[in-house]
C-alpha cells in the first residue's frame, strides 16, 4: 500500500498544513522545526498541553497524551530539544522527556524521562544515559560514524554487506 511518507513533496505540504493546523487552530506549542509522522496521534482534547520542542521527531502512531478523562486530569506534555519518539510509543500526561533523549518503539512512558537517555520498556526504563544525540534525536556516534564511512573509498552503498562481514568477523553462518 502507498502512503504519503513515500511521496516526500506531497509529504511536505501535508506535514505544513498539519502543523498550522495544530499550533494556529488548536493552539499547540509545536517548534517549527520539528516533524510529525502524518500517522502520529496529538491529543486535541487539551492542546494546550501538548509542548514540541525543537528538531525532535515523532515517528508514526506515536501518541502524545495531555489528558485523562477519568480522574480528571488536564496536564501540559513536554518534549525536549533533539528528541526521537519511536513508533507507536505513548507518551502519558504529565511527562516530561528530557534534551536529547530516545524514546525506544512502543514504549509506555509513564514518568518524567531525564535529559539525553534512551529510555524503552512497558513502562519505559531507563537503558542508557548520559548520550549524545543530534537533530531529530539521531545519535551522535552514528553521525560520525556514517561521515567516516563515506569519507573513506568504501560507498555508502556498501555499509550494510560492510557490516555483516565485521559482525561476523569471517566466520560462515
């Protein structure tokens, strides 16, 4: 099946039109700078609650709560500078993740998330600190790594077959 994500021109316009939709119509606090999955999930029953900060990314059907209708709950969402929202993770009212940190695909997370960690797990837990991430809460290291890479003779093209054959170190599977 054919989804926008694959159409990136139409993917642009689409995620522009949502982002007036959501900070001028629903008056969310969303950095322009920051993308949204179309298939990601904002809850627009408090929106003021819901706070994006710069170049951080929500990956698809991620959900980002400000509410619990139960107990009568109304709390402000806040998502840090650089940070990376896997798939189909939810984030509670409430929390707060910290600059720079990773949220691992379909994670729960049910308290606030310290600065620059990877956190993962129904509910999420902290598996790593003390990281450093770049735009859209891509790691560091990785960066450097993929400029070493192509900045060497070897393509891009073959990081992949690269990496198999250091992994398995020569040995046959």
């Amino acid at each position: 099946m054919l989804s926008l994500n694959h159409l990136d021109p139409l993917r642009r316009i689409f995620g522009r039109a949502r982002h007036f939709y959501f900070t001028r119509l629903f008056g969310m606090d969303i950095d322009p700078s920051a993308q949204l999955s179309l298939s990601a999930k904002l809850d627009r029953t408090f929106p003021r609650g819901v706070h994006i900060g710069p170049d951080s990314y929500v990956a698809f059907e991620a959900r980002i709560l400000t509410h619990d209708r139960v107990r009568g709950l109304y709390l402000h969402t806040r998502i840090g500078r650089n940070c990376f929202l896997g798939g189909r993770s939810m984030i509670l009212p409430g929390v707060t993740i910290g600059d720079g940190s990773i949220v691992g695909a379909g994670s729960v997370v049910t308290r606030d998330v310290p600065p620059r960690c990877i956190v993962a797990g129904n509910p999420a837990r902290v598996i790593k600190s003390g990281i450093e991430t770049g735009k859209f809460g891509r790691l560091a290291a990785a960066d450097s790594t993929e400029a070493q890479l192509r900045d060497s003779d070897d393509s891009v093209a073959a990081l992949p077959s690269k990496a198999f054959r250091q992994a398995g170190r020569g040995r046959k599977l």
